[in-house]
C-alpha cells in the first residue's frame, strides 16, 4: 500500500518534471470551464477567437520573457520593445504607401529593431555584467524615448491591410489561429535546439556551464536577442489588435509577462521551466480578466478582484511548481 | 585598500557626480544651482529618500529581495492620508496612524508571503502591486480625492528650522535613524548576515523569518510615509501618484552602492543616490529638448551610471 502510493507520488513527481506546466494547464482548464458556465458564448469559436486575438501578444511577449528567465536573466524593457516596434512598423508601413507589401517590409525592420534592442539588453547586461533589473528597467526608458521620437503621440492609424487580414478569417478560419498554429510549430522547433538548452544549463548553474565549456556570456546576450525578436512578434499582435501605433502601448505589458511566466510553472531562478507554460500562464490571466468581468463584478471592483486573484494563483503556482521540483 | 575605504567608495562616487551635475546644470542654466533651487531639489529628493529606506532594506536581506510594491503602498497612502485629514489639522494624527498601519499590513502580507510560503520577492511583490492597483481603483470610485492639511503642507515645502522644510529634517532623522540600525544594533547587523549567507545566519542562531518579515513590514511603513508628504508636497492625492517610486527607488539604492545581491551596502549611499536621481531628471525637464529626446537621455545616462557601481564577477573557471 505505501509502497504503491510512493510509487504514485514519484510518477506525479516525474510527470511535472516533464511538464512543468501541468498546474497552469488545470488552472486554464478550470478556467474555462467557468468561463463557459457564466458566459457560454465564452465558450464558442467567436468567444475563443476574440480571447486568442486579444491575448496573443501577450502570450508571445511572455515566451519573449521565458528565454531570458530560463538563463536566470530578467528583462524589465519588453514592454517598451513592443511600444518601439508598434511605432516604427505603423510609421514605415504609413511612410511606404500602406500596401501589403509595406506590411511586409515593415515586419522584416520590425523583427530587425527588436532584435537589436534585444542585443543591446544582452551586450549592457551579460558582457558588460550590469545588473538585469536596474539596466533593462534603464534601457526601456531609452527604448521609449526613440519609440516618443518616432510617434510622438498615440493614434497614427495602421493600414486596413495591416489589421484587416490579422482580425480576418482566411478559409474560413480566423487569421490568428494559423498564428497560433505557426507559433506552436515554432516554440516546439525552439525548444530542441542548442540555444535553449544552454540556456537551462546557464539558469541552473551558470559557473558549472562556464566549467563545463560553455559560452555564458554569448549564451545569455543571444537569450536577450532572441527575447527582442519574440517582443518585436508581440508587437505585431498588438498592432493587428489596436490598429494603430501608440508609443507607451507596451508599458503595462511588462509585469503581465513576468507574472505569465511564473503562472507558467517556470522558475524565476533560471534553470527550469517551458514556454508552453508561459502560453498558458498569459491565456490564464486573460481568462481570469473575462471571467471577473462575467461573473458580474461591479466595474469597480474587477481589478482588485484580478488582483487578488492573479496573487493567489501567481502563489499557488509557486508552491505547487516547487513541490514538483523535490 | 582597507575595507572601510572599499564600503565608503560608491558614496564618493555618488557625491562627485552630485557636485558634477550641480555644476552642469548651472551652467545650462544659470540659477540652477541656487540655494533655494537646491532646497527644493532636496525636497523631492526626500520622498524618493523615504520611499527607498524600505527598498534599501529589503535589499540588504538578499535572497533576491526586492518590493515592487512600495509605488502602490505610496499611492494609497496619500489616498487615505488625504481622506482622513481632509484638509483640517485635526486629523493628521489619525491620518498618520492609519497609513503607518496599512503601510505595515501589506508589508506584513509581503513578509509572510516571502518567509511562511517561500514566494519569491519579485513575484509577491509584484503580485501585491496588482491587488494594490485594483483597491486604488475601488476607493477611488467611492470617495473623493481628499486634501492635505494646511499643517502638512507647510510642513513638507515651508521653512520650519534653521530654513529646512521639515521633510528634510525628517529625511535626516530617517538617515541617521538608518545609520544606527544598520551599523549599531542586533536587527541591523542580522539584516546583512542573512543578507550575504541565509544558511550561515540560520545556523548562527539568526530568527531568519522574523527579521525578513520585519524588512518588508518596515518597507511598507516607509512607503506609507512618504505617500503622507507626498500628499503634502502635492496638495491633494490623484490617480496612482507613487507609480513613479517603484523603480526608480531600486535604482537609487543600486547608485548608492548597494547591490541587488545584498548583503552590502548601507542607507547613506542611498541617500546620495536619491539626490543625484532627482538632479539628474530635474536638469532634463530644465533642459528644454522633447519629451523623447529626454527618455533617451535619461535612459543613456543611468545605463553609463550603472558603469560605476556594482558590476558582476567575470566568470573564471
């Protein structure tokens, strides 16, 4: 009888090794549920379109911040990334004539800026060994003040190319879910390659990776790179979203992904984590912020109901994700 | 180089850049270095001052600690500061009562969070920040912004000894206060030992939990203060004031030479470190360039700051 219940608790115990986001996948599951119960048409194709075409960005800015987090990094200028991109995408696709061909050049500059932003977050803090917090925190007032340059004030509209095909339907199934497809396609690709290995192995023990022959250095500033070019992705969302360019429209986004990622099931440590997790942690808050909404709280008390909520399952994801770890 | 000389070095570093940009500034624009343009550079500098004693010790206990929270706390402080006072002397004893004790509570939620659950910092915190923003939205709704007492006002921006705003006696007050806990007492010296080795401070006998519980508790109490002169310097409370301490109150405790690692450092620094802060973004609203010429500049200049303090160990096998 122990015996077989110890053998349970292992296999528990190897399964959420595997796949630390277990808890967050039954927190969504839970969640839409309820979201279901209180607002069925949450539920249909409509509800789960607007939910993914919504929250997309945010999903991808907190995969953005997943890589560097793996590697025991923190990136406090995500949001201002977006910000920056969402100005300079708008305003290049507005300068080249608004075609779908300026939409596709403007996605290439776009993807460009963020990686460059991402570089120069890894040069300051993994070359040049400048504490995470304070020098992200630092460069995304930086990041905010071209973004200011570039749009100086919110409201340039985006071409209806632009947002028309992101809030459309292609085959009669909306854009965003080949979006999704595409991003699944590629988080699975990322996390077998060499990159994200290292890394995990710089998170969980950045002097023995050093030891054993790895980089860590050009391992943490690409994590930072590749962190630029997922902001620079969200940023598209949040364009084809809002359907204009917006220099602070990233702000806010930043703690939401840090909060995401944790949801997630992945550690802040470093070392330990998947991107899925982060995927569902920022569809998590996404379902809580609608469901609060549609359980019929007074609009008064939604964000402190958010609030309290998006605490205790930031804190149960934590108790839960370390359990797991042994 | 002695030890000594080593702790004092980023408060030097501070000062020298202090004077620097004093001069600088003077010379964009002659005045800006007059004395009652420096006493009000000090003022704002004190809340800034206040609200990163909190940070500075939550800090020091390492463990990666870190309070996100404290630019909420500062905002519903002055929220119930202005509440309670009303624009009427009468209430400020109350008014300071029930910030100092709702300042206290979150910190005590912040504590338990961080020691009872073993929550990291960074998440609770963050967490806290979320809850506060959403009970600032219902007060809100429900009552009006409220005003400072004319006491409070004068007490923050007039003149009450020796030509000193009594908010710069207060920040001293705090300095020295600061000063004798860290450096004098058994609290201040368990702060650094469980700062730079938790295990080794457990092992020694140091109540751990207790003395971490106690650092954000005190955080929220420092936040809550300044959330009540901010409300003095401002007249009346508005929407999410304290936003603007969150991290600019962990920048000025890196740039007086405390490490996000902890265990080292002091308040002094920090002091240094909010003056030169504050200086440094009152030249840029002197300067007449755009607001994304000033972003940029700001930003740039506490990248090349960061250069001076605090860099990682290079790896070496």
């Amino acid at each position: 009888m122990a015996a077989a219940a110890q053998t349970s608790a292992g296999g528990m115990r190897r399964w959420m090794e595997r796949y630390p986001f277990l808890p967050a996948l039954l927190i969504l599951a839970v969640l839409l549920a309820l979201n279901g119960l209180y607002q069925p048409r949450s539920v249909s194709l409509v509800g789960i379109t607007g939910l993914v075409k919504t929250y997309l960005a945010l999903m991808l800015l907190a995969v953005a911040q997943t890589y560097v987090i793996y590697a025991g990094d923190i990136d406090l200028s995500v949001g201002a990334i977006v910000s920056l991109v969402n100005c300079v995408i708008v305003v290049l696709m507005q300068y080249l004539g608004g075609s779908a061909f300026s939409a596709l050049g403007a996605i290439g500059v776009g993807l460009a800026v963020g990686l460059a932003c991402g570089l120069a977050n890894g040069l300051l803090v993994a070359a040049f060994r400048l504490q995470a917090i304070v020098a992200t925190f630092a460069t995304s007032i930086f990041f905010t003040g071209i973004a200011l340059y570039v749009l100086p004030v919110a409201g340039l509209p985006a071409p209806a190319a632009f947002w028309r095909t992101y809030g459309g339907r292609f085959l009669d199934i909306p854009f965003v879910f080949y979006v999704a497809v595409v991003l699944a396609v590629i988080l699975w690709a990322m996390a077998r390659t060499r990159l994200v290995m290292q890394l995990l192995a710089v998170g969980d023990d950045a002097q023995r990776a050093y030891q054993s022959g790895l980089p860590v250095t050009s391992v943490r500033v690409r994590g930072y790179a590749l962190t630029g070019v997922f902001a620079a992705l969200a940023a598209f969302c949040v364009t084809g979203d809002t359907a204009s360019g917006d220099p602070l429209v990233g702000g806010k986004m930043t703690l939401y992904s840090i909060a995401a990622v944790v949801l997630g099931g992945t550690a802040l440590s470093g070392g330990f984590g998947t991107v899925v997790g982060s995927v569902f942690g920022a569809l998590i808050i996404g379902l809580i912020n609608s469901l609060v909404y549609f359980v019929g709280t007074p609009s008064e008390w939604q964000n402190l109901v958010q609030g309290l909520t998006i605490l205790i399952a930031l804190m149960a994801g934590v108790i839960v994700g370390r359990r797991a770890q042994g | 180089m002695n030890l000594g000389a080593l702790l004092r070095q980023p408060l030097v570093i501070a000062l020298a850049l202090i004077v620097l940009l004093l001069a600088f500034g003077e010379w964009l624009s002659p005045g800006f270095a007059a004395p009652q343009q420096i006493l009000r550079l000090l003022i704002v500098a004190a809340l800034l001052g206040i609200v990163a004693a909190g940070q500075n010790l939550v800090i020091l206990g390492g463990r990666e600690g870190i309070d996100l929270s404290v630019g909420g706390i500062v905002s519903l402080s002055a929220i119930v500061a202005g509440n309670l006072m009303n624009g009427t002397d009468a209430g400020i004893p109350l008014a300071i009562l029930a910030c100092v004790a709702t300042g206290a509570l979150f910190g005590l939620f912040n504590g338990l969070g961080v020691t009872l659950l073993r929550i990291p910092p960074l998440v609770m915190t963050l967490g806290m920040l979320g809850v506060l923003q959403g009970l600032l939205v219902v007060i809100r709704q429900g009552i009006p912004s409220g005003r400072a007492a004319p006491g409070l006002s004068q007490f923050v921006t007039q003149p009450v000894l020796l030509g000193l705003p009594g908010i710069i006696w207060l920040w001293i007050a705090i300095g020295v206060v600061m000063a004798l806990l860290l450096t004098r007492t058994v609290f201040g010296h368990r702060i650094y030992a469980i700062g730079s080795n938790e295990h080794a401070a457990y092992m020694a006998g140091v109540p751990v939990r207790a003395v971490r519980v106690a650092i954000f508790v005190l955080s929220g109490v420092f936040a809550a203060i300044a959330g009540i002169c901010l409300l003095g310097y401002s007249g009346s409370s508005f929407a999410n004031v304290g936003e603007q301490y969150m991290l600019p109150s962990i920048i000025a405790v890196v740039f007086g030479g405390t490490p996000l690692s902890g265990g080292k450092g002091g308040y002094t620094g920090t002091m240094a470190g909010a003056v030169l802060l504050t200086i440094l973004q009152s030249i840029l609203t002197t300067v007449h360039i755009d607001e994304s010429g000033r972003q940029m500049v700001f930003g740039a200049t506490l990248i090349l700051l960061m250069f001076f303090y605090g860099r990682g160990k290079a790896m070496r096998a």
